[in-house]
C-alpha cells in the first residue's frame, strides 16, 4: 500500500522534490509559530476545479 507521501512524490517531478520538502519543512515551522498555514494559488479562475 503507498502512503499518502509516497503518492505526492509521484505527481512531483524528482528535480522538485526538495524544494517541496523545503516548502512543507517552513510551512510547519510558521505555524508552530503561530502563523497561517500556506496555500498555494493554483488557478486565480474561480470557474477551475480543484482536483
């Protein structure tokens, strides 16, 4: 069975995956702070689904 993780790496391109895990890693440290988590603006259409 693949994780959850595990299914995400696969949608990444190998040459992004640790910019992506540098991304999560800052993103859990803002919150811990205190801060909003970060979300990611995928489509500024509103008609555009999220998958």
């Amino acid at each position: 069975m693949t994780s959850s993780y595990e299914a995400g790496l696969q949608r990444v391109p190998g040459e992004a995956v640790a910019a992506l895990g540098a991304r999560f890693y800052e993103d859990e440290r803002a919150v811990l702070a205190d801060n909003e988590p970060a979300q990611a603006i995928v489509s500024s259409d509103p008609s555009v689904v999220a998958s």
